[in-house]
C-alpha cells in the first residue's frame, strides 16, 4: 500500500474515480514509475463484501446521489431520479458489470464518413482509427483475460444461453457464442475460474470477473507510487493565471474540503458526473466551465439504444443460473441500411432477478397480464439489446438551475430524446428478439422498455478540431494541457459494442502518453 501523499505534493497525478478508465490509469502510471493519487466518491468495498443479491447490492453499490432528467426519453417517465445505473465505489462500474468486452468495428470510429449527414445527428469521426487503437485493445484483451483471445476459451453456455442459440441458429444468424468476456473460463492472474454462481452484475463473490478493484488498482498500491482515497468526492479542479491545472478540491469522509495538489489532472468520473466537474469548476478566467472554449462539454450524450426481450417457455429454463451476459448475437453489428437504420446492435443474454424483474418488466404495473408473466419467471428466458445510437448536440449534462447537492454543488440535469435511428433500430431489434424465441416455441414474448442506462459516453467527446469536442486522439483537452478525460465520456460516437474494453485501452494509451510527456518535462 502508497504511503499517502502530501495535499501539498504538486508532482503527484490527481485521478477522479476508479472504474475502467480511472482505476487503469492509476495503476498504469503507478507501474511507469509515476506518482498517482485516485480520488473516489464512494467506499472500498472488497470482495468479501459484495452480496448476491440485486436488491441489497444496488443500495450498497449505486450512485444514488440526486440528480435529474428531461426530454422524451423512457428513463425520464419512470426512472425519473435515476438516469443512469452506475457504481459509487472503487472500482466504480467495473465492480457491477457484466463483463462483455468487444472491440469497436473500423467503421464505428467513422460514423461520420459511413453513415453521410444525418439530419438531427451529430456525428463526427473519431480523430483515432481502429488501427491505431488495436495494439492497446490486444494489450487490454490480455490485461482483463478476454476470453476468446489469447487461445482462453469461451465461457459454458447457460440454458438461457442454449434457448438465444437454437432460436438464433433456426432464423439464420451465424455469429452466435458465449462472448469475448473479461471472466475467467480457466485460472488466470491470481485469479480463479467463473463458477457460474449466477446473479454476478453486482460484485463478482469469486473474483474470476475482472475489476480495477483487485487486478489492476493493488498492482499499482504495490509499486508505492498510487494512493486510492476513498469517500472522496471531488468538488472542484482548480488552476493558477496561466489556465494550468493546478489541483482538487474534494470533500473527504468527515465532509470537509480537502485540496490535493496536481501536475496533472485526469477526470473519469463517467459521463454524467465527469462534465459536471468541469461545469462546476467554472472560474473568471473559464466562465463556461474548464475544457469548454466549444461550448461542447456535456453535450452529445449518447446511452446506447437498449431495450430487452423476455420469453416464456412451456418448460423451465432458470435464466439466472450461471453468467448473466455469457452470449450474443453479433450478426446485427455492422452498418446495413437497408434495415432503415444507420449502425447496428447486438443481442446479449441477460438475466434479473424477481425484484428488478419487477422494477423494470413494465414500471408501475400490476394486475393479470403482469403478474402471470412473473408467475412463469423459471420458465423465462430474456436477452438485452444494445445499439449504437446517435449523439445529438441537445441530449446533454447541464447544471441544474437550483438543485443542489449536500456539499452546495448543483446537481446534474441529463436531457435525452431519442433520435428516428434509435427508434427504428429499437424496434427492428425487439422484432428479432422476438423471432429468436418464437422459433424455437416460446409460449409469450414480450419486449420491454430501456432501463436507466449503465453505457453512458460522449459529452467530452474526441475531436480533431478544438471547435468540435473536448479532448484529443489522447484524451487532452483542447484548452489545458494538462487536464485529461480518461473514461466513456471521451467517445465521439457509441459504437454496437459494451465499452468497457475500448474505454481500457484508451486508458492504456494515455498513461503512456502521459508518462512519456512527464518524462520530457512537458507538462
């Protein structure tokens, strides 16, 4: 464990969270020989903590602080408190996530070449190519033990697996497995194979499922040179007359103001509470916010375009036996379109629990048609679909005008609508999904709205240009050189895929970027 650091050490790098980005920069420079301090709004909860059960974990692991939606979305109607369903914890999303991890196709890092100007869409190239990233995803793939690479086998299909692969293979998809998971299928790391306990979104109780919270953040506690600081939320980056950054000022566990001095800041807050920080670090010399000469921070807010399928089968299936997202259907994934949609999606295998179940089947509801699909819960089956949907310059984080949070800092507003493509391709997916399951004899099927999201990107979003984002091909903003955004809210586009994996290895390359400019004594 890091001796802590002095508030006053300037040489230290200062990272907000510890999740995918955050947690994999951390100890990432820590290793380089760098000196980091990962600042944490939540707790340490390791894995002897965790529990397997969705309800008691969502209130021990959730980022439940206040916020706030609008526009036309699904979430803002039923979920109207709760926009996003992400993690306060070290860790932070990688302790409760289902551990897919795909790589981006070539043409998702051109949305704007590929898919031309769509009216109402703010696309824009990626200012990296797949190429230039494929060297840091091999290097994540073997990092987080993606099985599926590296010859580590695929996971064991589940039945709710088998029933998405017959359906599947019976209405002609061809690109049907049990995924590229960053779960164990064989000991690896210090680490253990997957059991197949089952209800493992939320805190893997064996540790066969990668996290930053016990394979990358101890790697880098054990070079002495990382702090993590949990219960430590960041308030405000401050920075001296030149416009350089010059530290954080974050509230610690007893709720007093701290400030950690910095010679870098790198923010991975997720794509809500990281444009938030920026708009509330607003000064004379920044009055929009740091990082924001565009007026782009907290825009372009993409979700994925999500949704589920359930099924019901005349005989048992136990759908919450074994991994919850070992499976997909990737024959959706490319750009066709003729469908009447731009981008594609992927179909996954997913399972809740009975409360969740219940929260999210259809929210508010009761009655027969409710009740008797619960009824039949053992004899279900159910996939997730997950799109690439499309950023848009009004659906974006702001600061709400009055709301604030218990440290005066007002709370985030995420304004949503979904754009025709989302739609078009929501419906195209629920229509599949249910084809999936009436070919091989479902009793019912029903597809069900989106939850709050769990992939929330853009909002500082890559760009070649200054004028049309907030970061470069590495993470720097724009406007200072060294503040960083090191998690999913440096996506220009969503991509089909579950970003975690690119979000590590884009964390990969920017702690060599990093390293390699300190060491040059340029920043």
């Amino acid at each position: 464990m890091a001796a802590p650091f002095d508030l006053n050490d300037d040489s230290v790098v200062v990272i907000v969270g510890s999740g995918a980005g955050g947690g994999t920069l951390g100890s990432e420079l820590a290793q380089k020989g760098v000196k980091a301090v990962i600042l944490e709004a939540g707790a340490r909860n390791e894995i002897e903590d965790f529990v397997n059960d969705e309800w008691e974990s969502f209130s021990q692991l959730a980022w439940t602080d206040q916020r706030t939606t609008s526009g036309s979305w699904r979430v803002h109607k039923n979920f109207p408190n709760l926009p996003a369903w992400i993690v306060k914890s070290v860790g932070g999303s990688t302790v409760h996530w289902a551990g897919a991890s795909l790589r981006f196709q070539e043409h998702e890092f051109k949305t704007r070449t590929a898919y031309g100007n769509l009216p109402g869409a703010s696309l824009l190239d990626w200012p990296i190519t797949l190429a230039e990233l494929e060297p840091y995803y091999a290097k994540a793939e073997d990092r987080m033990g993606v099985t599926r690479t590296n010859d580590i086998p695929g996971l064991p299909g589940n039945n709710n697996f088998k029933v998405l692969a017959a359906g599947a293979a019976k209405i002609g998809y061809k690109e049907v497995h049990t995924g590229r998971m960053a779960i164990n299928s064989q000991p690896r790391d210090g680490r253990g194979s997957c059991q197949q306990i089952g209800f493992c979104f939320q805190g893997c109780k064996s540790g066969a499922k990668w996290s930053t919270l016990y394979t990358e953040i101890p790697k880098g506690e054990a070079t002495g040179n990382l702090e993590v600081r949990p219960n430590s939320q960041a308030i405000t980056i401050e920075h001296d007359a030149s416009g350089k950054v010059t530290g954080v000022v974050y509230a610690d566990k007893d709720g007093k103001l701290q400030r950690q001095k910095a010679r870098v800041v790198a923010v991975a807050g997720n794509s809500i509470e990281s444009p938030r920080l920026l708009l509330n670090s607003a000064s004379t010399m920044f009055p929009d916010g740091l990082a924001n000469s565009s007026g782009e921070v907290g825009r372009n807010y993409m979700r994925h375009t999500t949704g589920s399928v359930y099924a019901i089968f005349e005989k048992p299936v136990h759908m919450y036996r074994g991994t919850t997202m070992a499976g997909v259907v990737r024959d959706e994934a490319g750009n066709d379109p003729k469908r009447g949609f731009v981008g594609g999606y992927e179909m996954e295998t997913l399972s809740l629990g009975l409360p969740f179940m219940a929260a999210f089947l259809d929210p508010g509801a009761w009655g027969r048609e409710f009740t008797s699909a619960l009824d039949s819960y053992d004899h279900m089956a159910g996939l997730w679909i997950v799109g690439e949907d499309m950023p848009n310059a009004d659906n974006r984080i702001t600061l709400h005008p009055t709301i604030k949070d218990k440290f005066g800092m007002p709370v985030a507003n995420v304004n949503f609508d979904d754009h025709e493509n989302d739609v078009a391709m929501r419906s195209h997916a629920y229509r599949q999904g249910q084809a999936i399951y009436d070919a091989v004899g479902a009793v019912r099927t029903f597809p069900t709205p989106p939850y709050p999201s769990t992939h929330n990107l853009g909002t500082n979003r890559m760009s070649a240009k200054a004028q049309d984002g907030v970061v470069d091909k590495f993470g720097q903003t724009h406007d200072i050189k060294n503040l960083f955004v090191s998690d999913g809210s440096q996506f220009t586009t969503g991509g089909a895929e579950n970003p975690t994996l690119t979000i590590v290895a884009l964390a990969l390359r920017q702690a060599e970027h990093i390293a390699a400019r300190l060491s040059q004594k340029e920043m």
